[in-house]
C-alpha cells in the first residue's frame, strides 16, 4: 500500500491492520510522534490526518491510504514552526514526552480555529494528558500562536 507521510510518498508491504504509530516509529523511524498508552487514552501518538488530529496508536494503516500524515517532523526541520515558535517561546515543555502530541494537537486546533478561546482549546487539547501538569502554558502558547 501507499501511504503518504511528510509529503513523502512511502510504498510499504505490511499487515493493513498495524497502527500507524508502529508505522511511523519501527518502519519509517519517524520517532518523534511518541508511544504512551497504545490505547487511546493519551494523546502522545497525536498526528494530523488530512489536517485533522487524530491517534495513531489506534489507526489501523488501511484507514489512512489516500490521505496525508503530518508528524512533528514535517511541521519543520528547525522546530521553526509557529506553533513550536510559540512553545519555546512560553517556556512549555518539562520532561517533554507528552509534547509532540501537544503541538500536533495545537496545529489542528488552529487550523480549524485561527483564534481560538479558552474553551476552544480546553475542547481542542482535552485527549492530550501532560502528567507534567503544563497546561496552562499550553494554553499560553496556543494563544501565542494565534497572534501570529
Ligand atoms: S499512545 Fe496513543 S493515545 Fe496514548
Ligand atoms: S511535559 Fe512531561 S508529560 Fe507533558
């Protein structure tokens, strides 16, 4: 099957019901979208599908052939993304481990809404668990972001 990751098209001979997370870390080595809870429950595995945030520790690889993945390493090479712009910039990240399902989030609750509010993003952001407790900076930096 063909998948789509990054803009990069990747022709791949594997089982259609393997999640995308085990895809993405064991075959693509695409390391940076992280393995929590493997069952939904987390939000580390966040992707975008089709500029959607999605789980990919519980998508099945057959569900996104004809669409477009983006992981933390097709938003930027250089972590010069707005929204990692706006991360660094409000201090966010503690141990880390949760923060690239953070801002996969973030980006596809601002695609979706340019200027979000409090709620929008309390809405947006609530599969993402940080057991680091970094939400109101999340909520800080998304706001960071909306202003450009
Ligand atoms: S690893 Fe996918 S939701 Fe936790
Ligand atoms: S920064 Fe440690 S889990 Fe979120």
């Amino acid at each position: 099957m063909i998948i789509k990751i990054n803009n990069k098209d990747y022709d791949l001979n594997i089982d259609p019901n393997m999640p995308l997370l085990w895809v993405l870390r064991d075959i693509l080595g695409l390391t940076g979208t992280k393995y929590g809870c493997g069952v939904g429950d987390c939000g580390s595995c966040m992707v975008l599908v089709d500029s959607v945030a999605r789980k990919s520790c519980i998508l099945p690889v057959s569900q996104i052939v004809g669409k477009s993945i983006t992981t933390i390493e097709g938003l930027s090479s250089d972590a010069s993304h707005i929204v990692q712009k706006a991360w660094i910039e409000a201090g966010v990240p503690q141990c880390g481990y949760c923060q690239p399902g953070q801002i996969m989030s973030a980006v596809g609750l601002l695609i979706a809404i340019p200027k979000p509010t409090d709620d929008d993003i309390n809405n947006a952001m609530s599969a993402n668990i940080c057991r680091c407790g970094t939400y109101s900076r999340i909520r800080a930096a998304i706001h960071i972001a909306a202003k450009g």
